[in-house]
C-alpha cells in the first residue's frame, strides 16, 4: 500500500472515528430518541438486534471483497467508498422517519444504514490484514478501537449538547458529515497486487475445523452479548432512575468512551506481553466486577467513575478478542474468516440487546445487569478449548 506508516495508521484511525461517532449516537442516546416517540424499550432492543442483522451478514460481504477487485480499484477500497456513502445518506434521511408512527421504515432504515457501516467496516479489517504484520497486530488493533472510541469521546458529548440547544435533525446531519471525515485518505489508497500466498482459496475455509477456532468464535459471542447487552440499558437506566436528560447522557458516554479507549490502548499491548489467554482471564475478571457494579448505583455522582470503569472493561475485552481474531486468519481468507468471527460476535451483540431490552421490562434494571454479569462466568469452561496445554494450536488457528 501506497502509504506511510503514519497516513496509514491517520486512515484507518479516521475510518474507526467515523464508526465511533455513529457508536456515540447508540450508546448515549439512541434509546432515548426512540423512547421519546413512546416505544417500549423491547421494540427498542428489537430495533437494535435488526441494525446488528448486517454485521452477522458481513461474513458474505468479506467473501466478496476477498475475491473480487471492483471496478479495478482494489479488494478493499472502492468497498469502503461505497459503505462510508451509504451511511452519509442514510443520516440524512433519518430525522424525515417518525420510529413511533412508522416503525418498521426506521428499523429498515437503520438496516440499510449499518450494512453500509458493515461494509466499510468488514473491508477496513481486511485491509489492516493484509498490510499488516504479525508484530504490528496489536497496535493496529489498539489504534482501530480507540479511534473508535475517540469518536465516542469527542461526539457524545456535543451530540447531547447539539440535541438539547438544537435539534434531532441537527444532530443527525452532523454525524453524515462526519462521516466523510477519511475519505481523502482512502481515496488515496492504491493496494499492490496480491501474492499467491494470499490469493482467495475456498479449501482454506477448513480452518474452521479447528477446535480452538470454533470455541474462540463462541467467546467472542458470549462477550459480546454481555458487553453491549449491558451497555445499551446504561443511560435508559440512569435517566430512569435520576432522570438525567439528553446532555448528561451525552458526558456519561464521553467518560465510558475514554475508559473504553483506554482499555483498547492498553489490551493490544498487554496481550503481546502476558498472552493471550491470561489477558482473557483479566477480561473476564474486569468485566464481572464491572456490569455487577453498575447494579450498585445509588446516585448520579457514583456513576460516573463506575461508568469509566465499564468502559475500561469494554475496550479492554474487545480489543483482546479482535487481537486474538486477527492472529487466527488465514491470509487467503483474511476479511472473509475475520468477518465470520466477528459476525459470531454480533449474533451475541444481536441476542444481548433483545434480551436486555426484554429482561428491563420484565425484571428491573439492577437485576438485568447482575443476570448479564453473571453470564460472562459461561466464557470458563470455553478457555481450555481455545487454549489446549498439552498440544500446541494449529497454524491455522493462530492462537497462543
């Protein structure tokens, strides 16, 4: 690729920031918008598990960019031009959709909208793994979700802030702006031609066979149902129970996204340095404690270092798995088998937002985060799978 490092790491950094603004509107105040049009928080659970339908379909998306050069400008490259449009016009289009009197246009709305995300997104990965080295794995990582991150930091607060002084509408075309944020960057990309060794191969797709792969695609569900399955009842739970409002929902997301970058920038290093599979067991550890605690709120001030530190909890974990993905690819199915385990993970994300939304309405807030911590003790009994001590891990599998 015809980039320096520093451009190179500018773009993909850009393109996260893009997809982490679009994070900062779910996190901080998409419940809230739906709620405001009088939905029950069940349709806004269901809301979110068919917006989270492109990224278990993205697996079909990777297996087209792994094999086909659109156009002549590349496998990755006109595929992210097309996602990153898809969404500036679907935010446009937004604000002119009442959820409340026509639900299923803006449930299909927000389906064609994270497609385009979805493809963007899985054709970025694809991109970071072919030009990346085993030894920069980490870092690449670490610089795609806190970048991510960064756009959850920087945007949810000015978004709460745009919303209460401006307007919906406002809010919304400011996110499609900023949506074309990388595009000069990923204009500018000219990919190299392909060696052999990286050419697309349908017999490759054995290396799902492996044991450790299956099982480590089952971790990534089950975190991520636990994850985002808590995060999205954060803020409905604290204007519900201390009655917020949109701006303070807005700074509680800023202060989850910095402990989120945080966590992202410090687990891809810590995996290189103590492994994979203890860095998956401080994962696990950090998390439990972390969703049990946001049970434990008495009062708005007591949320905000225990909001920082789910966030921390949830960079932490996603990018350790997202590391371990990345080492596990094979190089002629890079985006496509990195696509399969990560639409894994979002089949979890899908079944964690409709069964948290489900559990709120039927048990209560506190109990649903306990019920959703406790869930995380599941991921035990997969780790000796994924990380066998008597055998070493095929080289397909790539986990250590």
């Amino acid at each position: 690729m015809n980039m320096t490092r520093a451009s190179r790491y500018a773009m993909f950094g850009l393109i996260y920031f893009a997809e982490g603004a679009i994070l900062s509107y779910f996190t901080a105040l998409n419940s809230l918008y739906l709620l405001s049009f009088n939905l029950k928080m069940s349709q806004v659970g269901l809301i979110g598990t068919i917006a989270l339908i492109p990224f278990v379909i993205k697996i079909f998306l990777g297996m087209i960019s792994d094999n086909y050069n659109l156009f002549g400008l590349g496998f990755r490259k006109p595929y992210i031009l097309i996602g990153l449009l898809v969404q500036f016009v679907c935010l446009l289009v937004v604000p002119s959709i009442n959820p409340g009197k026509a639900f299923w246009l803006f449930a299909l709305l927000a389906f064609i909208l994270m497609m385009g995300q979805a493809l963007y997104d899985t054709t970025t990965d694809g991109l970071a793994l072919d030009t990346t080295s085993v030894e920069e794995q980490g870092t690449i990582q670490g610089i795609m979700v806190g970048g991510r991150a960064l756009g959850v930091v920087l945007i949810s607060a000015a978004l709460g802030q745009v919303v209460t002084h401006a307007s919906w509408t406002a809010a919304f075309w400011g996110l499609a702006v900023l949506t074309l944020l990388p595009l000069p960057l990923v204009l500018g990309v000219k990919e190299t031609q392909r060696f052999a060794e990286r050419k697309f191969e349908w017999k490759a797709f054995s290396a799902f066979r492996a044991p450790s792969i299956i099982t480590l695609g089952l971790l990534g569900a089950l975190y991520s149902l636990v994850i985002n399955g808590a995060n999205q009842i954060v803020n409905p739970f604290l204007d519900k129970t201390f009655h917020i409002g949109y701006a303070a929902a807005g700074l509680y997301t800023t202060i989850w996204g910095i402990g989120t970058a945080l966590g992202g920038l410090t687990g891809g290093r810590l995996i290189d340095r103590v492994g994979q599979r203890r860095s998956v067991e401080g994962a696990l550890v950090v998390t439990l404690l972390a969703v049990l605690a946001l049970a434990a709120i008495i009062n708005p001030i007591m949320a905000w270092p225990l909001v920082f530190v789910f966030g921390l909890a949830f960079g932490y974990y996603e990018t350790v798995y997202f590391a371990m993905s990345m080492r596990s690819t094979d190089p002629r199915i890079a985006a496509s088998m990195f696509a399969i385990l990560m639409a894994i993970a979002n089949v979890g994300t899908g079944v964690g937002l409709g069964l948290s939304g489900v559990a709120v309405d039927t048990i209560g807030y506190r109990y649903t985060f306990v019920v959703i911590a406790l869930l995380n003790l599941l991921a035990l009994p997969l780790l000796p799978v994924i990380f066998p001590r008597s055998s070493k891990p095929a080289a397909a599998a790539g986990v250590q």
